[in-house]
C-alpha cells in the first residue's frame, strides 16, 4: 500500500453508526445454550458479552465478499488487505444490559494505522463503541481490527498453515477450564453473532484461502469465556474494565482451556492451544 492510500483510508475516522436492538429472552436462552450459563443473574439482567451478539449488521448475500464478511467500504474503511481479524480490544462496565431493553450501539472508527511487520503489511483500524441500555450508557468498549496479507501458499503436506510463530512460552494457571471446540459450537456461535466470516465453519476456505490449519474458534468467544471467569472470580461481578489481546489463531480440534492467575489488583487470563501455550490474553480489574 502506498502512502496515497493510507491517506485514504484515514477519511474514514470519525465516521460514525448506530444501530439499535431489543434484547430479547429468547437471545439469552440461545446464548446461554452456546457459551453456558456459569454465573447467577438477577433482576432481568443479561450475561456479560451478550452484546457481541448484538446489533450485527444484516447484508444480503450480494452485499458480502469473498470472505463471508460484509463487502468494505461502507462503515468500515475498504482496506484492500484481504485477511481481517480481531486484534484485541477493551471493556469498561458501567452498568448491566437488562432482558427486555433496548440496546443501541453508537461506534465511531477513532484510528487507522499501517504497519509493516514480520508477516507483512498491517493496517489496524480502532472502533469505539458506545452500548446503552434504557437510554444510559452501559458499557464503553474499544475494539482493534487487523488486516493482513494474503498468507504464502504452503506445499500440499503441511496440512494449512505454519505454526503460529512468536507465540509465549505454556503459563502456570490456578483456575483452568477445558472447552471441547467442536464445529458444532463455532457454527452456533456464528449464528448468534449474525457472523458470516467463512473462516469459522468453511474448513476448505479458511485452509485453502487464509492459510489456517483448520477452522478459527471466534475472538468475541474467546473473550466471553475469559470475561465470564473473571466475573465468578470476583464474585460474581462484572469486572470495572476487560482488557484483551489476540496473540495468535486458535484453531479448533480437539479441545482448548481457559486460564486464569491473580495478582495483585487483578486477574491475569488467557486461552491456551492444546499445545499449552496462549493464543488470546486478557486482565480483567474490579
């Protein structure tokens, strides 16, 4: 990408859009049925991370791209970078979502970055949102999007992709949990999402296209699951703010764990491969 281009892309800070949505019962009995329902809820109120699944943008079939995601250049700048995925985000919780409300989302693209790193070209795109409930802001969030290269084809018997390089060193955890990543959960959780993006449930495409070794388990669950533990760690309580950052793919088959370990004014959490080492952290604060 030429400077030119950037220079377009950053036309696109400031733009804004809102987006509204009644949260429903019958949301929440298919999201608890997807992530599982680990935390008790009182007077009405929904379960943390349920706003992923919220306000999605609905496009119709010629309005997608080749990936499955809504075609660019709309909201979204049109980065010409074909692979795009959660970089990481973070959560302030102001107050709970409650069943029964309206949920409006008001996100603003706040920062377009280009990068060239190990792996190529980067370009980040940093979108803040605002969630309110019964007109009161609820929760705050920052959420960073990577696009990427196109990866370098790999001969027919790796099987997909390289090995995520750079990834840390397996953690010691004193609360692990084991997820059976099945298709079956990934494809219901791209339902609840309204998520088409092929990576998540069209093995042939995310292996031949995008260069995975298999089938991408979604960052938004990840980050629910790692929310959630926090939440019972601290009593059941939402935590004051949840910060998080994808490391590398995590790729379903088999199974993989969500890890935690406090310290001192906060929860260190993370989920881990079967090979043990992270592939998204995150530190959630009371």
């Amino acid at each position: 990408m030429d400077e030119n281009e950037v220079e377009t892309l950053r036309t696109w800070i400031g733009r804004e859009e809102r987006k509204s949505e009644l949260l429903t019962a019958a949301l929440v009995e298919r999201f608890d049925a997807t992530v599982g329902r680990s935390l008790a809820r009182i007077d009405g109120e929904a379960p943390l991370g349920i706003h992923w699944c919220m306000t999605q943008p609905a496009v119709a079939a010629e309005g997608l791209g080749a990936d499955g995601h809504p075609a660019r250049g709309g909201f979204l700048p049109p980065v010409a970078l074909p692979r795009r995925m959660w970089a990481g985000g973070g959560l302030s919780f102001l107050q709970p979502l409650r069943v029964g409300e309206e949920v409006v989302r008001i996100s603003r693209i706040a920062e377009i970055v280009h990068k060239r790193g190990r792996s190529g070209e980067l370009v980040f795109v940093t979108v803040e949102h605002d969630i309110l409930c019964a007109d009161a802001l609820a929760i705050r969030e920052r959420q960073d999007i990577v696009y990427r290269a196109a990866p370098v084809p790999e001969s027919a018997d790796t099987g997909g992709a390289r090995p995520p390089v750079g990834v840390p060193e397996p953690r010691r955890a004193e609360r692990s949990e084991t997820v059976d990543a099945t298709a079956t959960l990934l494809f219901r959780y791209s339902a609840l999402t309204f998520n088409g993006h092929r990576i998540h449930y069209d093995l042939e495409y995310a292996r031949r296209d995008e260069g995975y070794r298999g089938l991408v388990v979604h960052g938004p669950l990840q980050a629910t699951l790692m929310l959630h533990m926090a939440a019972r760690m601290l009593g059941g309580k939402a935590p004051a703010r949840f910060d998080y950052r994808g490391i590398a793919p995590l790729v379903h088959g088999g199974s993989f764990t969500v890890n935690a370990m406090e310290r001192a004014g906060a929860i260190d959490l993370w989920t881990a491969a079967d090979d043990g080492a992270p592939r998204m952290t995150a530190t959630a604060t009371a």
